[in-house]
C-alpha cells in the first residue's frame, strides 16, 4: 500500500475512534456506552496498525504532514458530530474534539 492511502487509512480510523470517544462521553446509558467503546478500541488498535507502516515509525511525522492530518481529522469529526447533533443526539460537547485529536496523535507519535 503506498503512503497516501495509508496516510488516509489513518485518518478514517482515527476519525471513527474520536467520533466514538465523544459519543461515549456524551451518552448516559452505560449499555449504549459499551458499544461506543468497543466500536472506539478497534478503530484505535486498526489506526495503531497503519501508523505502524508509515515512516518515519519512531519520530513525529514531517510537519506538512502533522498540519494536514490533523486538519482532516479535526474537520471528519466535527461534521460527523454534526451530523449526529441533526439526528437529535444530545450532550456532544464539540469543544473536546481538538483536544482528542492532539491526544491520539500524540500517542501514535505523529506529533
């Protein structure tokens, strides 16, 4: 797989993890919140596995790079967050989505 689609693996899994990490937080049903949290784990653990495969492994990416992924991720979650606001979802706290993003890149070391 070249580094584009890979690069694009990336961000659609991390996408999902965050979306559903907001979701579970904005939830008070513990049984829905289970599922938010298994559908956030395989996301996080596909998105780990793709990380893996893209150079530099061990450093923060290229700075172009760390930009753009970080603005698709954060632009992917806001309008899929929006659009579960428009379905009547309740309690989504938009303001955590940057926050999140910037955590998981730091734990995949992309930052």
């Amino acid at each position: 797989m070249n580094r584009s689609k890979l690069l694009e693996l990336l961000v659609s899994n991390l996408t999902t993890a965050i979306v559903h990490k907001i979701l579970e937080k904005a939830i008070d049903k513990p049984e829905v919140a289970e599922k938010y949290i298994k559908e956030m784990k395989n996301s996080w653990e596909i998105a780990k596995n793709y990380r893996e495969k893209i150079n530099p492994i061990h450093k923060a990416l290229p700075v172009h790079d760390i930009c753009e992924l970080r603005t698709k991720i954060i632009t992917k979650v806001k309008a899929e967050l929006n659009l579960r606001i428009s379905k009547g979802y309740t309690n989504i706290n938009l303001s955590l989505v940057e926050e999140f993003v910037d955590n998981y890149l730091k734990e995949l070391k992309i930052l």
